[in-house]
C-alpha cells in the first residue's frame, strides 16, 4: 500500500468520523428540542405557586416534556393526574415535610456535572446547600422537617448488581449540621458490634422522635434494614433483605423492596411491607420489580414510580396486600404529600 492511499484512507476514516459525530449532534439537539416541547395528550402544566404547607396536596418532578420538565410541580392530593402547577424550581430527587424540602440538583459544568442538595424552605427558597459526592439517587425529610437526608451513588449507578458505592449523608435542617456519611456510624449486628470495609448505606426514612431512622445497610453480598440513633450514632441490624425502606405515618410498618429468587438480575425486586413489632412480612399486589422508595399516601396506601413513557408514572397500591396497582399519575416522580 502506497504512502497516498494510506493518507487518503485516514481522510476518509477522519471524514466519516466527523460525519457521525455531527449527525449524533444534531439528532441529540434535536431530541431536546423535543423535549422543551409540550406533547399532545400530555398532563397540562402552567407557572405559578408552589408551597409545601397546606393540606391535601401532592408535589412532584413532572416529567412531562415541555418547558416545565424537571421542575417541582403541584396538584390535588384527590386529584394526582390533573393540571399542574410548576415552580420554576428543577430537581433531580425531592421530598417534603412539614415545610422543609430538600432536593438534589445537578450543576452542569463545561466538561462534566456536579450534584448538590438545597434544603428548601415552605415557599421552595434556598435555605441551604451542600455538595453531593456522585449521582442523586434517594432523599427524604423527617416528619417534623428538622433532618434530611440523601443518598447519592459514588461508583456504578444501579442498585440491581452488586458493584456500586454509595454514600448517604444527614443534615439537621435548623442548625445546618451534616453528618457527611452514615459509615461513620457505629453497626450492631445480631446483637454484637460490627465492622466491614464494604458496607454501604441508603434509603433513609425517618420516625417522628427527631432521634429514630431506618434505612439499608449492605454488607458481604446481603442487605438489612437497620434501625438508626441520631444520639448515639449507632445502627442496628432488624430484618435481612430490605432495600430503600418506607416507614408508614403511624411508625408501625415499613415498606420496601425485597430481592426475590428466581426474578431477572436487572429486576429482581417486589414490594412488601413489614410490620416492625411481629417482623411479619407482606407482599403487595404489584407484580412488577419497582426499583424506587415508595411513599406513604396514608396509612392504607403505597405509591411508587415505575418506568413509563417521559420517564416515570406514579402508581399506588393496597399496604395490606389486597387489591391491585393503580397508575395515578404520568411523567411523575418523587412525590411527597403535604399534610
């Protein structure tokens, strides 16, 4: 092969490697055009007030394409899949409670993102805010609104295997101090101290003492729900397989997702709910693998996101396992209600 065949095939490979680079450019700057566009059929969503007090509301992330996606939006707690109104505010990962929020954003920089978590007051006003080491993933407020938490993976971005890092960080909301990572926190297991380089924590959910959480520890290829002390910086295993739990408004039960032998690697999960005084546990009525922290609506019901057309739909079903699922909601996750 001659010196000027081998130039002109470098050429040609250089050209058609710009050609694909361009068409990629192109059809993604077309694809978010799209996105900033509303779509037929779609849930109708307008600017205007959003608070977290009140009563009888729901406020989410709407996923709906148009020029309010990823914002915090708002509608009728008996009304889930009505007009929204949109706050202008965008997040990655919210919850609420009792006036404060916190919610994970992505800070997009020239050559790569960076995340951080703001502690939002009743009006969706900046409180606070801090770093978060990788990508959002779990967030929630206490029930008096004092403490938030997050979780945010710092290696992998899936829950589904088993080779992912993640780092789980608390804030007291009113003094601003952060404990950085629940790793940091002293491990009871089976009764007797605990101490593993490979433990991981997410999924925390708080009681009402402004003292108790619980949350999932993972350690040596298994998951546990452990209960958490603020005071004390301690945690104690309870319950094995348990992942991203849910406690229920009158403290009594848990929700989660359990793994479940024999389900694909990539969905291996199914809601339950475990009773804490007998550790009996339920299954729900969903028969699909939900990979999500599911609220509480009251005592009685179950909403979580699956996977839907912009994203994600809410859907609830019965806590006593009877029933069955019901969509709410479309191009919506992250909800939390305002009572």
């Amino acid at each position: 092969m001659t010196v000027r065949t081998r130039i002109l095939i470098l050429l040609s490979a250089v050209v058609a490697l710009a050609a694909v680079a361009v068409a990629s450019v192109l059809h993604a700057s077309a694809r978010a055009d799209r996105r900033d566009h509303a779509q037929a059929g779609g849930p109708k969503v307008t600017s205007g007030t959003v608070s977290l007090t009140g009563h009888g509301r729901m406020v989410f992330r709407n996923m709906a394409w148009g020029p309010h996606r990823d914002e915090l939006t708002t509608v009728p707690a008996s009304d889930p899949a009505g007009p929204r109104t949109a706050s202008g505010v965008k997040c990655l990962r919210f919850y609420a409670a009792s006036g404060t929020g916190v919610c994970l954003q992505a800070v997009h920089g020239p050559v790569s993102d960076t995340y951080r978590a703001l502690i939002l007051d009743d009006r969706l006003r900046t409180r606070d805010h801090y770093d978060v080491p990788g990508i959002p993933s779990r967030a929630r407020v206490s029930p008096t609104g004092h403490f938030a938490a997050w979780t945010a993976f710092v290696g992998g971005d899936s829950y589904a295997g088993t080779n992912f890092s993640t780092r789980t960080a608390i804030v007291d909301a009113r003094t601003g101090e952060l404990i950085p990572s629940l790793e940091a926190f002293r491990i009871v297991r089976d009764g007797h101290p605990y101490r593993a380089a490979d433990t991981n924590f997410w999924g925390v959910t708080f009681a009402a003492d402004d003292r108790t959480f619980y949350a999932t520890l993972a350690t040596r290829g298994s998951t546990y729900l452990v209960r958490g002390d603020l005071r004390t910086r301690t945690v104690t295993t309870l319950h094995a397989n348990v992942e991203c739990p849910s406690l229920s408004p009158d403290g009594s039960r848990v929700a989660y997702k359990k793994r479940v032998k024999g389900l694909p690697k990539d969905a291996p999960w199914r809601l339950y709910v475990l009773d804490l005084h007998t550790m009996r546990e339920t299954p729900l009525a969903e028969p699909r693998s939900v990979d999500d922290q599911a609220v509480w609506k009251d005592t009685r019901t179950i909403v979580y996101a699956l996977p839907g057309d912009y994203g994600a739909d809410l859907y609830e079903v019965p806590a006593d396992g009877s029933g069955q699922p019901r969509r709410i909601s479309k191009a919506a996750v992250s909800p939390a209600y305002v009572r």
